[in-house]
C-alpha cells in the first residue's frame, strides 16, 4: 500500500512536469529570471550608490525594499525603468540613514510567479566629527604644577568605520606616549564614539591638540588646541614672520644677571646681551623655540625666563598695495639748462611725495595695477595712466621689479658722477693758465 502510494507520488510531479513543459513548448509564458543581482556595497556619506538588478523575460514590476520596507516616496532613490528589465536602484546623494539590507523584487502576473533577490547590506562610511578636547571646552588653558600628571580627553562622534585618535603637540609632532582610545556604538546602532586619553606630565609649557580620521577620510579633522601652562614657568610667546622678517627678542632682567641664549635648545655663543636680534627669518626655521636663560649672582643654575616661538607666516596676497612714500631732498642738485628753467627754487624746497606701486614678490610677469585716486586701478600692459586729484596731476607708469633697477640706476649714477668729477679736476688742471718764467 505504501509502496503504491509513493510512485503515485511521482507519476504526479512528472505531470506536472510535464504539463508545464507543454505549456512553455505551445507558447506558454517562460519564468522571469534575474540576469544580475544587487551585491553587498559601501559607499561613503554624500556619494552615489548604485544597486544593480536586471531581470529577463520581465512581466511584473519592479520594486525595492529596504529593511523589509518599501522604498518608494523617497526623492533621493530612484528606480530603473523596468520595460527593459533595468531595475536598478540609485541613492543620490548617499545619507548614513540609508544604511540597510536592500532587496530587488518583481511581481507576477498572467500565469508568471514572482520573484525576489538575495538581500544585500548597503553599509555607509560617515566622517568623524570635529574632535574636541574635554578640558579646553571652558577654557583655552590649562595651569598644572611642574611635576604634575595632566590627564586630557578627546572625543570625535558619528565615524563610520570608527575614527582614530592622534594627538599633537605645538610643533607638530605626534605624541604616542601612554594613549589610550575607546570605541562604543552611539544611540544609532550605525555611527561610533572615539574617546582618547592622554597621560603625560609636562617640563614646560606647550600647546596640545588632538586629530580624527579614518581610512575613508584620510584627512581628518583637527580640534581647538589647548595651551598647558606649567605654574613658574614662563608663557611662551608666539611671533609670526615672513621671510626675510627680522625680530628683536627682549630678556628683561636685573642689572647683575648673567644672561645666554639658546635656539633649539643649543646655545647660542657669545651671546650675552638682553636683546637678541634675529635676521632674515625662512621658513625652515618655522616652529623654533628661542628661549634666554638666566642666572644671578645668588644662583648655582641658569633659569629659563622667557620662551619664544617663530612661526612662519606665508605671504597671503600676492596682488599689489600701495605703499607712500615721503622724500624730502635738501641737497643741493645739479641741473640741466633746461630742468632750471622749469624747476624754480621755491618748488625744490616743497615736499615731493610719491606713490609706489608694489608687489608682496618679486615676480617676472609686470605688475597691472597703479594707484589713482585712492584706488588701485588695473591697467594694461604698457599702458601710461595719468592720476589727477584736485589741482595735482600725476603720470605713473608700473615697471616690474622697479626697486631694484632703481637701485641699480642709482649706484650707476654715482659711479659716473664720481668718474665726471676726477675728469673736470683733471681737466681743470690741462687748462689752468700757465705762468711763463
């Protein structure tokens, strides 16, 4: 009996086998089948997303569903056009709410089943947020006695993957010593919490702030630094310099005090004076430390007093400013026939003024703006500009690198005004009447 009822059981699914197999022979309608699915993607935060499903001998709809939830209504995520069995979806731009199991469905009809694809995880990268230290959120600094272990907190929020933690000092350079960082999930379940500690017990004083990154944001973010003050110690100093910028440092001290310097922490020789002139500053001593020592009559070591960092300040506008200049010229000057007749007495001893056109850099390329009126008005190459200004008139023309053939001029004119003299006493002394004996 058993055994009767089983091969029963087979000569039915043959049937239908079979029956199915005719359908399709006699012009049936064939199953609809994906041709590609969507795979598991990650993306970043504002990008594009793109989740791929085709589907052969297509006869329903296409439709999306995200965490079992239909996606449609939302305006960032459109669907393919599903006449050609293109049912691709696109998030434009990508948000970190859009993280989820994503699945591609088409519907039935006439005879047709439905059919559905394997669900796929769209995982969303976000930056980390801007890292802040703990302590600096109510103030900027931070007085600790020499000695003491100073304890600083960093935190940056809603990273994905997590972010890293660094810590810097003043100079740039990465603190690694005794850090360490915790991550946990924030309220989402998708974004972290980054939280970093740092242990450490400062000599001097000196600014410390803490970075975030991660490999999707390489990057990062930098927070607002925080200035350790160490208590008896002195505040350093920051001076901003250009290139070519010289600096005078004082060291105020009592009369009997023997004072040295040291740049780097290298001594300076033969540097004993209360103020040090430092010349031509370059940007590859930007970030240097000049301190003055001192020591007096009562004391067995030399004392740090003062503290100074050079920064370098680039050079932000490269576009022209003006610049005046007062001349006023009391010596007596040799002129032409003609320049006397023009030029009287009383107007030698006025005042000149003159307006200089000037550049931040010395560049190839000639200058195209010249002041008129208050203004800085841009010219073309070569072009001559009269300026007026009430009863005045004034005529400039800009001439690249100007300064420095002015320069030149000038030593040139001396040179000959000087060769001009030796030859008139020379000369002098050819026509000087001769006495005859």
């Amino acid at each position: 009996m058993i055994k009767s009822t089983i091969n029963m059981f087979y000569v039915t699914i043959l049937l239908v086998c079979l029956l199915e197999t005719q359908n399709t022979v006699n012009g049936g309608p064939a199953p609809q089948y994906f041709i590609s699915t969507p795979q598991n993607t990650t993306v970043t935060a504002g990008h594009r997303a793109l989740l791929s499903c085709s589907v052969g001998n297509i006869v329903g709809t296409c439709q999306w569903t995200k965490d079992g939830l239909s996606v449609d209504g939302v305006s960032r995520y459109q669907l393919g056009a599903d006449r050609n069995g293109l049912c691709d979806l696109t998030i434009d731009p990508v948000l970190p709410i859009d993280e989820g199991v994503y699945q591609c469905q088409v519907s039935g009809g006439h005879g047709v089943a439905p059919i559905s694809s394997a669900p796929v995880s769209l995982s969303v990268n976000s930056e980390p947020g801007q890292p802040y230290i703990v302590q600096a959120m109510e103030d900027g600094v931070m007085e600790v006695k020499e000695g003491e272990e100073v304890e600083l907190q960093c935190e940056s929020q809603g990273g994905r993957p997590p972010a890293e933690i660094q810590w810097w000092d003043g100079e740039g350079r990465r603190i690694v010593s005794d850090v360490t960082e915790h991550v946990r999930r924030m309220e989402d379940g998708k974004k972290f919490k980054t939280v970093s500690i740092l242990k450490f017990k400062p000599s001097e004083g000196k600014q410390i702030k803490c970075s975030a990154h991660t490999d999707a944001f390489p990057n990062g973010k930098s927070s607002l630094p925080l200035l350790i003050e160490v208590i008896g110690h002195p505040k350093l100093e920051v001076k901003k310099l250009e290139d070519g910028d010289s600096v005078k440092i004082l060291c105020d001290t009592k009369e009997d005090s023997n004072i040295k310097w040291s740049f780097n922490d290298i001594e300076i020789t033969d540097e004993t004076a209360s103020i040090l002139e430092i010349e031509n500053f370059s940007k590859s001593y930007d970030k240097s430390k000049v301190k003055c020592l001192v020591k007096d009559e009562n004391s067995e070591h030399y004392e740090v007093v003062k503290i100074v960092q050079l920064i370098h300040k680039p050079k932000s506008d490269t576009n022209p400013k003006t610049k005046l200049k007062i001349i006023k010229d009391n010596k007596k000057t040799s002129l032409s026939s003609r320049a006397s007749k023009e030029i009287t007495e009383t107007n030698m001893n006025k005042k000149k003024t003159m307006f200089t056109c000037i550049v931040e850099e010395e560049v190839s390329a000639e200058p195209k703006y010249v002041w008129i009126d208050g203004k800085l008005r841009n010219i073309t190459s070569g072009e001559n500009v009269d300026a007026t200004n009430q009863k005045k008139k004034y005529k400039c023309k800009v001439i690249p690198k100007g300064t420095k053939k002015i320069s030149r001029m000038s030593k040139n004119m001396k040179k000959i005004s000087k060769t001009m003299r030796k030859f008139s006493k020379t000369l002098s002394g050819m026509t000087s009447p001769i006495d005859d004996t």
